[in-house]
C-alpha cells in the first residue's frame, strides 16, 4: 500500500518533513516498518498551498520518492503553511502520474492509503455514481481518485466527515451486492487548505495505521531545548502513516474507525460510522 503525511501550522519548508528527519517519508519509501508492504516505489507526489483559500499546487513523479532529484530540489526551496506528501505503492493500478496521490479538485487535496477491493467488479457501479458535473475532471485509473469523487459528489465540500461516511457506505453497499466481503480499507487525508481532516477505518476494522503528533506545548515541555518546537505555532501539526523523527512520545495514535479535524483553536476527533447517502 501506500505512506503518508498531512502537515498544518507555520510555513515550513518541505525538506524539514521529507528528507531532513529521521525515518523522514523518503527513507519510508525504502524502508517502511508499519507498512503493508517495505517498499514503497511506484511514484509519489505533494501538494501545497501558498495562500489561504487559494488552489493548491501539486507535483506528481512515478519516479521512487528516494531516486528524484527534482523532489528534493523542490523539497529545499518551497515552504508552505499546509503540505501533504504520498509515495505510492500500488495495489494494482497503472505507475503513472495521473494515479499519484494527492489528487486535487479546485482547492481541495485527498490522499488515500489502502484499496477498495476488488475494484474492478465494482468500479462501474461506483463511478456512474459520481456527479455528471465532476465525472470529467477523474484522470486517472485507481479505486482511490473515484473515492475522492464519490466524496466530493456527497458534499465534500460543505461537510466533509458526512461525504465521506456516505462514500464508505456507498462503497460498502456496492461491494457487498458483488459478494466482496471487505469491501474497503483506508486512511484518508483531505484538506480546503484551512482545516485538515482525516480518517480511519476498514471493513474489517483492522485499519492501517494513522499518528497524529502531540500538541506542541507539551513536547515543548518535554523537550525545552529544542529549536524546532520554538521555531513553529501552538495551532501546528502532523497527521502521518508511520511516524518519523526522533522524539520519544512525539506521536499518538487515532483510534480504529475514527475521523479527526486539525483547525485553528481545539482539534477535534469523533467516532467515524459509514451509511448510505440521503
């Protein structure tokens, strides 16, 4: 499958979170400890944004994360205040940019680790679900970008935990009408560029991992000397798939078939419960 960060707080630059630590998401894309798969080398992508409410940028290789030089080019000079990063191992999906992660629709990311089963017995009843108006915008081939669209047809953009509670629902029900026990496995990050949200949950409810990072008052307290917990905001953090750097306690894990929001003022975390759409 596949590994992940979600990032929110002060601008930072992307080498502090894909090269510069230790176990950085680079180092993951070779040498994953938690990972469904060690390797993790079939393209990669990030994106950004430089202003709030404006549209994201975003940058797709299939080259490994660990073998491009343009991305860590790119790492060492671009600096935002929101980032997502994805390297991608595939579950069967061409290697091609258009199936990269994150993928992006007016200003809004989705990341996605894990697959929806048997995707090619159900994947034409999904996508005819999706809103006539959004079908043309779907580039690529993988289970992951209709997921996305299937969320964005079910309101995404007004209540996003609502979307996508509906889009695993939809997901579920189709999958189990094709007799596909377990139909679906996933973390999923999606952001507007103001809020991060982000979920966990799997039919069989055994989810792949998700860690979000402690609150930076007390690792300030933890850790009094050290400059990079100074250096960022209270309102600043991380949402990943295995977690990386060397800070003892730094990480928390979110609980099976939850859903969290990252925001400015109190973070928030809830029960995450699938159902149907309307």
């Amino acid at each position: 499958m596949c590994r992940w960060l979600a990032y929110s707080g002060s601008p930072i630059h992307l080498d502090e979170l894909l090269v510069k630590p230790k176990h950085s998401l680079i180092d993951q894309s070779l040498h994953s400890t938690m990972g469904a798969t060690t390797t993790n080398g079939d393209g990669f992508g990030i994106g950004w944004y430089d202003r709030v409410g404006g549209e994201p940028g975003v940058f797709h290789s299939t080259e490994p994360a660990w073998n491009d030089r343009n991305l860590r080019s790119l790492a060492q000079h671009l600096s935002s205040p929101v980032i997502m990063a994805h390297i991608r191992a595939s579950t069967g999906g061409a290697i091609q940019q258009t199936n990269c992660h994150p993928f992006r629709h007016g200003r809004w990311l989705w990341m996605h680790n894990g697959l929806i089963r048997d995707f090619a017995k159900v994947k034409r009843d999904l996508v005819l679900a999706v809103d006539p108006e959004l079908y043309p915008s779907i580039e690529g081939s993988t289970d992951s970008e209709v997921f996305f669209f299937l969320a964005l047809t079910f309101g995404l953009a007004d209540d996003p935990p609502s979307a996508v509670e509906q889009a695993v629902g939809f997901i579920e029900s189709v999958g189990r009408a094709h007799g596909v026990e377990q139909p679906i496995q996933m973390t999923v990050a999606t952001t507007d560029g103001s809020r991060l949200w982000a979920f966990r949950y799997s039919s069989e409810r055994s989810s792949r991992t998700l860690f979000l990072s402690q609150e930076i008052e007390t690792l300030r307290a933890q850790y009094p000397n050290n400059p990079t917990l100074w250096s960022v905001s209270e309102e600043t953090r991380l949402v990943v798939s295995e977690p990386f750097g060397g800070l003892v306690g730094a990480w928390r894990e979110v609980p099976e078939s939850s859903w969290g929001v990252v925001q400015p003022g109190p973070d928030e975390l809830h029960p995450f419960t699938p159902r149907l759409p309307g």
